[in-house]
C-alpha cells in the first residue's frame, strides 16, 4: 500500500505541476462547494493526507462547528467532518466563542488532542477547552475547559517538541504570552516554562534545529498587524528581541499568524485574512516562510506552487488573461457586458446564469503550453453579502464553483482546478448553478504552462 501511495505520489506530482496555492482567493471545496470554512487553525498531516482543522464562521462569530478537511496537494480540499458541533448548552452551545482549534497525536495514548480557546460572547471567560479523538477527523469528546495554571486563556495553540513533550501556548491578557507544559497524556497544563512580558496574541511555535521560533501578532482586533517573532535554544529562555519576519508595513500581509508548518520540508506561514463584518469571507494566506539560521522571512506571492514530492517551492508560472468580453468570447441567455470601473479592460460580463436558460458565458482559444491539471484565478464581481455560484464546465467537465462577496466593485479571486488541453482549443464556460445567478466574470488568470 504504501509503495503504491508513492507511485500515485510520484505520478501525480508529473501531471499536477501546475497547482497554485493563492492567497486571499476563494477556495470551493469538494462535498459543500462552497468556501473553505477552517479558520484560525492548522493542518496535520497522517499518513501522507493533509488535513485542515479550523473554525466554521458561515454564520458568523458564534460557534458552529469545528471542521476538518483533506487533501493531498494543499490546493484541492474536501470537506471530511465536523469534529465537533453545535449543542443545546454547554461550552459549545448557542451564542459561544469556541476559536483557534490546533491538534496534537499523543504517542502514549494513541489520541489526537485538540485544544481550543472557550469563551462567552464577551470574552469574560477567557477559558481553554480540551478534546479528544481516536482518529485524527473523528467525533471528538470534549472534555471540559478551565483556566490554564488559574491564568486567563485566550488565543491559543499548541506545540510538540522533537522529544514528544507538549506545550500550550496561551495568551493571558492580565500578564502576556505563556508557554506552558502538558501533562503526558496533553490533557492538562502542569507548570508555565515562559511567560513573555509583551501582550502578544495569536501565537505559533516552530522548530528549526535546535532553534525555537515563536511567532505572534500585536493586539489590533480582527485588523491585520505588522506579526513578529522571536527564537531561543530552550523554551525557558532565554528569547531573542521580536522581530518583525513579513515587509514592515504590510501588516503581515493582510493576514495574523494561525499556524506554521513543515509540508515536507517546506516551511508554510498559515494566517487569517480576517474580514470582520462577515466573517464567513474570511481567507487563507499561505505563503512560504524562509528559516535560515535564526531569522525567518515570509515572502508574499499572488499564486505559488508547491511541489511535496520534492520539498521544494516555486512561484506561480507566466499567465495569459483572457478578458471575459472579448471578441474571442461568446454569450447568450442575457449574459452582456457590464461597465466595472475597477475591472481590468474596464468591464466584466454579467447576467451569468439565473432562472433557466439562464445566461452563459463561454471562453474560448484557452491555451496551455502543455496537458496539465492547472489553477486558473477567476477575477469575479459578487456584490451580495452571500457566496454566488457557478456550473464551470472546462473541456466538458464540470464542476461547481463559489464566490466570494466582494466589495466596492473591486474584483475578488475564486479558484478553479481543471485539466487543460495542450493548445489552443480549451474552453471553459459558466453557467447557471441551481437556477442561481453566477458573479460578474472580469477575467482569467490562466498558466501558461
Ligand atoms: C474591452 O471591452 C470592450 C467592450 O467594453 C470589448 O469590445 C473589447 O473587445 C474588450 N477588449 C478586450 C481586449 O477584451
């Protein structure tokens, strides 16, 4: 089984050069279609499958469930479970704040352990929650929450040393950033190792070495600030001043650190694009984080492609960008050119779909250099407060596609994954999904390779 997992591996990484990681873009996941919705979390990796645990914020802030999602390539993402849900009462009852679910696999009880910040809708319990799971994406028990070593609890995460020791990282408002030990069995806090006089939030610990990377955010609420980090040889300190590790000024890129992880080698920075007044839109900014000694850097990319198989990272490939209107283009149905003032070429195509015919628009003459799957970037319009969606159906293959709101008439970017044809002659039309209207369609971004 798992040389022909390595086979399928191999092969895949031949056909499947061409994925792109995109941050900020709508990620349509298979079994909802709809947007990923794991906010605030991490991905573990069991037996060569990636998966994603984070926060459902479809309806907003109040807790809904914690999700759990797969994927081999980190660019296509299934929807597996929710690992916990929405009860009557309790702590993950209606009206709760249940936020920045991160798991650990415990070696000596065989048990995946999530810890969790619990809190009310005022954030005066100020709590961490613990649950656990004999499978990584399985029904997790949840097992209670308290207040770690009597300390207020709120962003939190978690971190396995090289020698199998847990820590919690906590955030207590009253006295700052606590590393703190579990107990084996990481159902417990026993004793603080660190406390950090800075009150910092949204913290992620990395390995390198012998080198520990502690990275967090300033406190600015759900607006992104400038993230910093800081190293030491031993959890107890002594630590390094922080630093900041993205571009002064670029408020980490839009985003607040939620987890870093190593894909086989390659160091990923996960962090939220909150958008606080619909959390729902709220996006994903991977991008890979250069660790070289004891410094680390993140660089931004609109689109890049990790290779698993191999360790390593490339930026995304050159691009045509066939303009929805153009000439080469048909519509029909009452699909028609729009005025977008924002839109590259000033104008989109609109009235996609709708009740039946509905209104299509078909792209033609896309090329590619060679037979690939491929991430196409779709510039769309969606000035509902609400995801819109599409049929794409791309060399006769279809697939449903969200789309995120946008605002301001600014186009956003949703993401499509679909094998192209070597030459000229791909097409790739959108159409009415359930009778619904489809966003206005400014452009692609297609690989040219
Ligand atoms: C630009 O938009 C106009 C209509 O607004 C269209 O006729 C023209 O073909 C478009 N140009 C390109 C390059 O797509």
């Amino acid at each position: 089984m798992l040389s022909l997992f390595f086979q399928i591996g191999f092969m895949a990484t031949f056909t499947v050069a061409s994925l792109q990681i995109i941050p900020g873009s709508t990620i349509t996941t298979a079994g909802t279609n709809q947007h990923m919705q794991a906010h605030g979390g991490g991905i573990v990796e069991v037996d060569n499958v990636f998966y994603l645990i984070g926060e459902n914020k479809l309806a907003g802030s109040a807790f809904q469930s914690i999700n759990c999602y797969s994927s081999t390539d980190l660019v296509q993402w299934t929807f597996v479970s929710e690992l916990l849900t929405l009860q009557s009462s309790g702590d993950l009852g209606p009206n709760r704040v249940v936020e920045r679910p991160h798991v650990l696999y415990n070696d000596a009880t065989s048990k995946y352990v999530m810890w969790m910040h619990i809190d009310d809708s005022s954030y005066a319990e100020a709590r961490a929650g613990v649950a656990t799971s004999a499978s990584i994406c399985g029904d997790y028990t949840y097992l209670g929450a308290s207040q770690p070593l009597g300390f207020q609890s709120r962003d939190l995460n978690v971190f396995k040393d090289t020698d199998g020791t847990g820590y919690l990282l906590t955030e207590d408002r009253a006295n700052g950033l606590r590393i703190d030990l579990l107990s084996a069995d990481y159902l417990s806090v026993v004793s603080a190792t660190y406390l950090y006089a800075q009150d910092y939030e949204a913290p992620a610990l990395y390995k390198s070495g012998s080198t520990y990377f502690m990275f967090a955010s300033h406190e600015s609420g759900w607006s992104p600030n400038d993230n910093i980090y800081c190293t030491a040889t031993s959890l107890a300190g002594p630590w390094s001043a922080w630093a900041d590790f993205a571009t002064a000024g670029s408020n980490t890129f839009s985003s607040q650190t939620a987890a870093i992880v190593n894909i086989n080698g390659v160091v990923m920075y996960m962090g939220d694009r909150w958008q606080s007044t619909n959390l729902m839109t709220s996006t994903y900014v991977w991008l890979p984080l250069t660790i070289s000694g004891p410094t680390a850097a993140l660089h931004n990319e609109v689109n890049w492609i990790l290779n698993i198989a191999a360790g390593t990272w490339t930026t995304g490939p050159s691009e045509t960008t066939p303009e929805a209107e153009s000439s080469t283009n048909s519509w029909a149905g009452g699909a028609r050119i729009l005025t977008c003032s924002s839109c590259s070429n000033a104008s989109d195509i609109g009235y996609i779909g709708g009740p039946s015919p509905g209104g299509t628009l078909t792209f033609k003459g896309i090329s590619s250099t060679v037979s690939t799957t491929t991430t196409i970037r779709i510039h769309h319009n969606n000035g509902d407060s609400t995801q819109r969606y599409a049929n794409v159906v791309a060399n006769g293959v279809s697939k449903v596609i969200a789309f995120l709101p946008t605002t301001g008439g600014v186009p956003g970017t949703s993401t499509l994954t679909v094998p192209l044809n070597a030459g000229t002659g791909n097409t790739i039309v959108f159409e009415a999904y359930n009778s619904g209207w489809a966003p206005d369609i400014d452009r692609l971004m297609v690989p040219v390779s």
